[in-house]
C-alpha cells in the first residue's frame, strides 16, 4: 500500500511539473489531461505520445456533428490545395492507364507545354524513379511531380510514332498550377449558355466573372449553371457567385450558432452591377450538390432569380472553423449553420456520433424512392416558407428542393456496365484509339462543336470494348450490353472528345444523355418558365 502511495504522489508531482508548477485543477475539462499523463508514465508498454493524442482528438470530434474533423499536417495540404486555386508542379492533365501515366492534355502555357510534352505521352519515369508498371499510386506519383516553384524534374516520356514508340527525356522546371473550378463554359445555342462548376474555391468567382462575359459577348441571355456533384467549399465563394445574379444588397445567406453570433451576407457584385442579375437563370442541382452548392441554388430559389432543377440537393449546412495547430495538423470545427435568406436551415437532420447512418442517408432516399418518383418526396409543412419576390412555397428540413424535379435514370445501368467501368476499359479503350486517331479525328471535325454532333460510335468500336472487357475478366452478356449500349456509347465519345480537344468537350457530349441538363434546357426555352417565375 505504501508503495502504491509513493507512486500516485510521484505521478501527480510529474503532472504538477507538465503544468507548469500551476496548481492542479481536478474538474471535468481536466480529466483528458490528467488521463494522458497518466498514461505516458505509467502505462505498462511504450506509448506513441504524438499518435495517442490525435487519437483522442478524433473521438471527441466523432461524438459531436458529422462534419468536424480532425486531419494531419500533411492531409491539411492536400485539403487546403485544391481550394487554395493553384500548387507548384509541372501542369499536366493526366490518367492511368494500365499503371502508365498517360497525359490527356498539358496546361497552356504550362512548364510540361513549354518543354514539348504532348497530349498522349507516357511518362514512364521521374527523376531516375520508374512509375510505370509498379502499380505505383496516384497520390505518390503526383508528389513526385509537385514540388516547389522554380524547382527542376526530369521525367522520362514514351511517345507513340506511327506505331512504334520514341523515348525522350524531358526537364521541367516546376510552375504555379491554377486549379480550375469551372470545368466548361460554352453557348448550347444562339441564347442560352452552360457553366459547369466543379467547386467553389478562392478563384471561383473571377472564373465565373470570366466566362459570363464571355458568354454575353456571344450573345446569352439566359443562363444554365450546372451545380451537380459540386460538394461546395469557401462560403466567400459562393456569396461572390451570387452576388452576380442578384441585386447588390440582397442577403446571400446567414451564419449562426451557440456560440457563434448571427453573421448575415449581401451581394456585393466585383463590378458596379451584377453580370448577370436579368435573364432567365437555371441552376441544375442533384443529392452530391453539398455545402456552398446548397447556399448558391438557396439564395437563388429564395429570391425567385431563377428555379432548381433536378433533385433534392445533400444538405451539409454545417459551418466548419479551421483551428490550425502547431505541427500543421488542424482541426474544422463546426460552430455555426448556413441559413438561407428565407430562413431555411440548409442542414439535414442527424445524430451525434452516428456518422454511418448520416453517409447512408443517400442511399436511404434511394431505397425509399425519392430519387426516382416525386411523390416520394416528402415536405414539412411546418418547414414550408415563401420565396421573397414571388411569395413562392418553399421547403426547408435539409438541403434544397427543386423547383422541377427530375428522377435518377437507371434504366441503363446493369451489372455488365457496372463491371466494365470497373475495370476502366473505356478509358483505355479510348487512349488506344485516340493514339491510332488523333490526327485523323481533328482533320475530320475541326472543333468540338462539330465533333459533339457528328461522331459516332460504331458498333465495331463497342465490340472491341466488349473484347477488351472480357480479355479482363469480365464475361460478355450480350443482353446487358444492348441495354448500356447508349452509355457506352456517351462515355466512350465523350472521353475521345476530351483527349483530343478539351474538357468541355466531355460535358458537351454528356449533356446530350444528361436528363437534368435535358429537363433544364427545356424549361429555360419554354413558357413554362414565366409561368413559374412570372417577370418583374
């Protein structure tokens, strides 16, 4: 006993020094402090200290909401990067095909296109370092092409020729990288234009800014803004977004939590005027369209500037605060909920610590018929609002709800797809024959335009789709490809189109298959439009 005596007190008098000599506090928010010392010194097995405390960190943030997290320094890089709007590296566009790296189009004015490397190059190697055929992950390959500006990379580059392949050696001197947010920005026709935007990061607003003038030169005057699978980013963001469809002064969205005061956000335009305050104005949204997405398509709905079509969007309404910590690791901690200008609550419901039920949330509305069948929606009277023009009824109780909805399309989806797609043949179905086809295909077509409408994919092209798949392990069931036949068909297109031209090109040829798209470029050409959104 006395021993056991002898060693608390020498314990305690460890903690006393930990502290700073300060006089031991023994209540509630102490206990984790007094737990890790006690373990550091007393535990039978050595302790990994560093790994003990992030351990710890990520159990209390797990009990709270779904979304505060925990990340390492060096997670914290790469998920500040791709908002940060650019990174150092060698600006290259590329995929993996059969463990090579083959690059689908260099980043114009780029360090790769100043050195020579073109569209369809494999890079077999980085700095004496092999990366092709070691099944080397993508994650550690793009460390060894990232480094920091003005810095040098020799990659070694295998290059089709008329059938063979010349090996050249390259080095390139690392640049700053912009990171795209809008994926493709072109006129569907004489009136109406797409934007495609893919998140909503620090140069998001400027790259809208840019391709509505674009568009306007070219003569839009109405608009279809493509929000689906946009998982969201910077609020600043999204309120610079807004702030060129609607009026200056109008409130965007508002912030608010225990311990976080109410914090309200109004248009204010990068010009004198809104880009676009006038016209008519579609914004597409599906259940993948989260956060920043939700404030851009709430302020919008909630002003009756344009209507939401597609489906009930993911309802992450939660407001994360990065606390940085000293090793570069950090905390998002969610202290607050994104309000739309109505009031609305963009958060779906959940329960603390229970992030598995809160991720299967979409599946739920799978299985319980909401992508598929409208009256399966279900909305909340008591949740009901009106729009703030129009007088419009609006629903809140998580994520927004189109103004026109539009089902999940899975007639097209079978197994055989499935299966196919997992084994990535379409991709390198489509770098072989882009390899053999480049030439012929820009002579042919000219632009994407007529690319868009005039490539076919022939049934010969299929079959040796179908080959390859079987070659990798996936059994020919002819029934089940007729019926994917037309997805086959799109994807394949559009990732010739891409290779060959640009990336909007993809989301041209997607669009054609697209049921939102399709439903959105109806309504924005049709009476139905004023009729649901009667003009000023």
């Amino acid at each position: 006993m006395k021993k056991i005596l002898i060693l608390l007190a020498t314990c305690l008098i460890g903690l006393t020094s930990v502290w700073g000599r300060q006089e031991m506090n023994l209540a509630e928010n102490n206990k984790l402090r007094i737990a890790e010392a006690a373990i550091m010194q007393l535990y039978v097995d050595s302790i990994n200290e560093s790994k003990l405390v992030e351990d710890a960190i990520v159990a209390m943030l797990t009990s709270l909401d779904p979304h505060s997290q925990y990340s390492n320094a060096e997670e914290t890089k790469e998920l500040n990067e791709p908002l940060a709007g650019n990174f150092s590296g060698v600006g290259i566009t590329f995929n993996m095909n059969n463990d090579t790296l083959y690059v689908i189009q260099t980043v114009a004015g780029g360090p790769s296109e100043r050195v020579g490397i073109l569209a369809g190059d494999r890079i077999i190697s980085v700095n004496d370092t092999v990366i092709a055929g070691v099944k080397m992950k993508n994650t550690d390959i793009m460390k060894r092409l990232r480094g920091p500006k003005g810095t040098k990379v020799d990659v070694k580059v295998l290059r089709p020729n008329k059938g063979l392949a010349d090996t050249i050696d390259f080095r390139i001197t690392r640049a700053d990288i912009p990171i795209y947010s809008v994926d493709a920005a072109y006129m569907v026709d004489d009136q109406t234009g797409y934007i495609r935007l893919n998140k909503f990061a620090a140069d998001t607003a400027d790259e809208v800014a840019k391709a509505l003038k674009s568009l306007k030169k070219k003569g839009m005057d109405r608009l279809i803004l493509d929000l689906t699978d946009n998982g969201g980013g910077y609020l600043n963001a999204a309120v610079d977004v807004v702030s060129e469809f609607i009026q200056p002064g109008l409130m965007t969205v508002y912030t608010e939590g225990m311990n976080s005061p109410r914090m309200d956000n109004f248009a204010s335009p990068s010009g004198s005027k809104p880009l676009f305050d006038e016209g008519r104005l579609v914004v597409m949204a599906n259940q993948y369209s989260a956060s920043a997405s939700e404030i851009t398509a709430g302020a919008i709905q909630d002003w009756d500037r344009g209507l939401v079509v597609g489906r009930r969007t993911f309802g992450k309404g939660l407001v994360q605060r990065p606390i940085p910590l000293p090793d570069g690791s950090m905390i998002r901690l969610t202290v607050a909920h994104y309000y739309t200008p109505t009031g609305r609550d963009i958060q779906k419901p959940y329960e603390k610590g229970n992030a598995k039920a809160y991720r299967g949330d979409i599946l739920d509305r799978y299985y319980s018929g909401e992508l598929m069948h409208a009256d399966s929606i279900h909305y909340v009277d008591s949740l009901r609002v009106e729009s703030l023009r129009l007088n419009r009824p609006i629903y809140g109780g998580g994520g927004i709800y189109p103004d026109k909805f539009v089902p999940l399309d899975t007639t097209q989806f079978t197994n055989y797809y499935r299966d196919v797609m997992a084994k990535g043949v379409l991709n390198s179905f489509a770098i072989r024959y882009v390899d053999n086809n480049r030439k012929e295909i820009q002579k042919t077509y000219g632009n994407d335009d007529n690319y868009t409408r005039s490539f076919v994919v022939t049934p010969e092209m299929l079959k040796e789709v179908y080959d390859m798949a079987e070659k990798e392990g996936v059994a020919y069931n002819p029934e089940e490809a007729e019926i994917s036949s037309p997805l086959f068909s799109m994807i394949i297109k559009g990732l010739i189109g891409r290779d060959v031209f640009d990336n909007s090109t993809y989301y041209k040829v997607y669009n054609t298959h697209d049921p939102i798209f399709q439903e959105a470029y109806r309504l924005i050409n049709s009476e139905e439009y004023e009729m649901l959104l009667p003009p000023q």
